[in-house]
C-alpha cells in the first residue's frame, strides 16, 4: 500500500501562523485580495520556535486562474497569453491602448508624446527623421534627400494657371485666401465691381460715363427743378421732377403791368368827333385790348380797357406746341421748350440718377452658391443670403485645386482633415509632443506618451 503525504492546509486562514523550513501549506480561503488565499505557501530560513523566518508563495488558485484564457486574448484580470504568432489583441498602458494599427490615447484630450532618448530622433517609415527642436516662426520643414527633415525658410510660390473654372470666368476673391470663378458674361457686357461681394457683369444700358447715364430709359429726376414765373405779365410757379405730368399750374396776371403795357404801346396819330377836325390821336391795333379814341377839346385822351379781349389773351400763351413747356428767356419775353429729353446714343443726361425704372434681381443659380436679391438703385441691399452649393464646392475643391501654400493657420500649425475635402490647422504642440488621435472626437491631437498616473 502506497503512503499518502498531506500537507498543511486551511479553508479559513490565509498565510499560516507557523510554518517550519521546507514545509508546504495551502490556504483555500477565497481570495479577496488581501487575505492571502487560495496560496500555496513554504517556509524558508532559519527557523524560531519551528517557525520559518519566510513563508513564501510558490503557487495556488490565485494564479492558475489569471491563466484560464484564450491565447491571445486580452482578458482583464488575467495574465497576458499570446497566441502561436506571438500576438496579443489588444494592449493598454496607462493612458495609452495599442489595438490593431492605431496608438491612441485613453484619457480625455490626452496627448501622445514620442520622445528619443538622448540625441535620438523620431523616425516615420524608417525613411526620414524630424528634428528635435521647433523651427523659427514662418519656416517650413524641408528634406535633404537623405531622410534627415529641418527646419527652413519657405518662399511663396507663383502659379502660372489656375486651376478651375470654364472659359471666359474671372477668378476672384470670396474671402482671404479663397479663389472663385465668376461669369462668363454675354458679348458688350463689362464686369463692374460689388465691393467685396462678387463683380458683376452689367450692360451698358446702366453704367455711367462721366454725369451721363447710360440706361434704356429714365423717368424721374433725383432732384424736382422749380420753373418760376417773377417778372412780366404773369408771376407764380411749379416743380418738376419727372416722374409725372405736372397738372393744374395757378399763374397770376400781373394786371399793372399788361395794362401800362397796353396803353403805352399806342402812338397818337389822329382823332375825330362828329366830323368835327381835332388833332390826330391815332388807332388801336386790333386785340390790342383797348378801344376808342375819344379826344375832349382839352389835353386828355380817353382810352376804354377791353376786359374781355385782355383776359382772352392772358389766360393763353400764343405760339408753342403740345407739350411744350414756357419760360421766360428775358424780361417780358416768354419762349417754349420742347418736350422729351436730350439723348446723346443711348444716354440720358441728367445730373444723378438714384433709381432704376424697373428693379433687377441678380440671381446666382449654378455654382458654388444659390439664392437671389432686386437691387433698383434707390438704396442700399444689405444681408445678402447665398447658400454654400456644397456638392460643387467640394467636388471642384478635390478635382481641380492645387496650390503650394495653403492660406489661414499659425507658424508651426499643421494642416489636417476634420472630414473629406475640408482641411483645417492644428494648433503648435509642445517640445517634443507627437501627432495622435483623439479617441473621442477621432481627430488629430498633439499628444505627449508620459504614462499618466497609476
């Protein structure tokens, strides 16, 4: 029969109390992380009283358990297995996790620092190596064939074609640093500045030469004229600007004037009475609104004021035509001024003009943006709404853009993607601090590779 050896054990007790040199002890108390189960234990050095000065743990459930995984694994709470390729799945150390292709950082807006010890540097495809220090404001990184990058001067380089656009567009300046095509316009069109808005191609019809307006047509003045009537026969006023007919005008007879007129246009020649012989006082003239030559014996000569043939005649203006307009080009003297305005080729001459006849809309249909506004010249347009045509903005950015420099950031700010066709600058790091991405927001972060606490 076969001897059975047993050795010390417990299921209430941890590390034993005593255990001599050489002897085993196991402890299956269930291990709560301090209470020393599920250990197999043995003692070692000189003994006291038949105790070990060490109990040492050699082994016990507490271990194989970190073991029972699949190889290759990552499970928490347990040891780490690879599998037959001497992989591992996923790897975490401190703030950093390695899964896969990707090294990201873990805690929030944690950086990634990759640091060479020494003079060492860092090497990106084993091909070329970044310097250790920053680079003085405006200077670019630039390569000497051999893998070796430093910091330089960058000088601004000048495009011979643009890229984009169609035949007859004029590029211009959205914004700082960005490019757009404009037109092409229709044959006699000139391209007129918008200010900082995009040119437009306008007709002829509505540009000016000089004070000359060029427009199909013009009704209204910008500022009323006052034809005034001072002096002579008749006195009174009106204005005018254009924009109506001018109706109901209330002139005033100037009653001594038509009447000393009257009476001193006639010359005395003769005069008689009853067939009696006086001196010879003269005629009227016919609508002269005077009649009768009446001579007394003495030295006065009687004149009668015909009302009815005076008022006849200051109510209308002789002469003129339909339309025209009177005015006085003397004193006493009325002449007429014809009617329309003067044309020289398709101009009208007037000294400003404020508003279009018709408004016009200026719609921008195709392209990069869309929307529309009426514009008559009376004043300002404000607050202007386009819409970005984001389909054609970014296929034209992908297909056709290229450029050396990229406008907008900071000296030592770095260019990247925040999503397809839109690239924006990453701000300048810290000494020594490498590129990572962010595990919450999956962008590019300067990161530093410290460890963190523990």
């Amino acid at each position: 029969m076969s001897s059975i050896i047993k050795i010390k054990r417990s299921s209430v007790t941890g590390n034993p109390t005593t255990l001599a040199a050489g002897e085993l002890a196991y402890s299956a108390l269930p291990d709560n992380g301090s209470n020393g189960g599920d250990r197999l234990y043995i003692g070692i050095g000189v003994e006291t009283a038949g105790n070990a000065a060490s109990h040492l743990v050699i082994g016990g459930k507490y271990f194989t358990d970190l073991l029972d995984h699949t190889p290759g694994v990552l499970t928490t709470s347990s040891a780490l297995i690879v599998d037959a390729n001497k992989k591992i799945d996923d790897f975490y150390v401190d703030n950093l996790q390695l899964n896969g292709n990707t090294l990201q950082s873990t805690n929030s807006n944690g950086n990634l620092i990759l640091n060479a010890n020494g003079s060492g540097k860092i090497s990106f495809y084993n091909a070329y190596s970044f310097p250790r220090t920053d680079g003085t404001p405006g200077y670019g990184l630039v390569t000497d064939g051999a893998g070796n990058l430093s910091w330089a001067a960058v000088s601004a380089s000048t495009a011979t074609n643009l890229a984009g656009g169609t035949a007859g567009q004029v590029p211009y300046q959205t914004a700082a640093g960005i490019t757009a095509f404009y037109g092409p316009g229709t044959a006699g069109q000139l391209l007129v500045s918008a200010g900082a808005a995009a040119p437009v191609y306008t007709n002829t019809a509505s540009i000016y030469v000089g004070r000359a307006v060029l427009a199909d047509t013009v009704t209204k003045w910008t500022n009323a004229r006052t034809v005034t009537f001072a002096t002579g026969n008749v006195t009174g006023s009106f204005s005018i600007d254009g924009s109506a007919d001018v109706n109901n005008v209330v002139l005033t007879f100037n009653t001594s004037t038509l009447v000393a007129t009257a009476v001193s246009a006639q010359t005395a020649t003769t005069a008689t009475n009853a067939g009696t012989a006086y001196a010879t006082i003269g005629t009227h003239t016919a609508g002269s609104g005077l009649s009768g030559t009446t001579f007394n014996g003495a030295s006065n000569v009687t004149w009668t004021l015909n009302t009815a043939t005076l008022m006849q005649t200051s109510v209308n203006l002789a002469g003129g035509s339909a339309g025209q307009i009177a005015y006085q080009s003397a004193a006493n003297t009325t002449a007429f001024i014809g009617t329309g305005s003067i044309y020289v080729g398709r101009a009208v001459l007037a000294d400003t003009v404020t508003k279009w006849t018709n408004a016009r809309t200026v719609t921008f249909a195709t392209g990069n943006v869309t929307g529309s506004f009426s514009i008559d010249g009376s004043a300002d347009v404000n607050n202007v709404a386009l819409t970005f045509n984001t389909g054609t903005v970014v296929a034209q950015s992908i297909s056709a853009q290229s450029a050396s420099n990229l406008a907008g950031g900071t000296t030592g700010a770095i260019a990247y993607q925040t999503t397809s066709g839109v690239t924006t600058f990453l701000n300048i790091g810290s000494a020594g601090q490498v590129l990572q991405v962010s595990t919450t927001t999956g962008l590019a972060v300067w990161g530093d590779i410290d460890g963190g606490t523990y």
